[in-house]
C-alpha cells in the first residue's frame, strides 16, 4: 500500500495515541505532528519505485534488535514519500496504524518538509 494510502486510512486523533505510546514522550509534540499531517493530507503523491520497507534492524547500541525502516527511506521530499510503498518484511508484526504512525513521525522528523512546516519543525527538533 503506498503512504499516502495508510496514512488516509486513519484521522490524526486516532494515530496520536499510536505514536506516543511508540515514542513516549511525544505527546507534547501533537500539535506539530497535526499540522505535518495536515499537510500530507493537503499533498499529491509523486510515484517513487523505492519503498519504505520494515524490517527488523539490530540496534547499534546493544544486542537487541527492533522493528524499523531506514532512516533514508524517509530522507525525500514529503510528496515522494507519499507516493512509496510500505513493506513489511517477514517477521515484522507492526499494525497498519503502527506503521502509519511511525511513518507520520519518521516524515515530520526526516523527510525534506516544505515551508509551511519550518516552526513546527523547529518545535520538534528544539530538544
């Protein structure tokens, strides 16, 4: 299913509770990550053939492993992440909302947002 796709599947007030129980903490984040939403929302996807593909990933840190997508998956411009795939490889046991939720904060963070993103950006990135 391309982002654009998952993303449209669920409105904001039912990924927020997804992404701050993924990312704990970021609840203090909610209006930022609405007005990014708003925005996707507002955008045209631009066909990519690359994909925003899941998988599980050792962390770097320590022995364990998680489930993610490479942080260059989302290292685009908003509207070409729109327009990709997201995978799921083979062990990866993430909901539809997990993913959307993880990809709608993944965007906000690393993708290339446009202007009207700039101040919340700001406020995301400012810890």
């Amino acid at each position: 299913m391309k982002l654009q796709q998952l993303l449209q599947r669920y409105p904001f007030d039912d990924l927020m509770p997804v992404v701050a129980d993924m990312f704990p903490g970021t609840g203090k984040y909610r209006t930022a990550l609405q007005l990014g939403y708003n925005i996707l929302m507002g955008m045209k996807p631009v066909a990519s053939k690359k994909n925003i593909r899941y998988r599980i990933m050792p962390d770097p840190n320590s022995d364990a492993s998680f489930m993610g997508a490479e942080d260059a998956a989302f290292d685009t411009t908003w509207e070409v992440c729109l327009g990709k795939e997201v995978v799921k490889e083979k062990g990866v046991d993430l909901t539809d909302i997990e993913l959307a939720a993880n990809c709608l904060v993944n965007i906000c963070l690393i993708g290339r947002h446009p202007k009207a993103f700039d101040e919340a950006y700001r406020m995301l990135i400012k810890e």
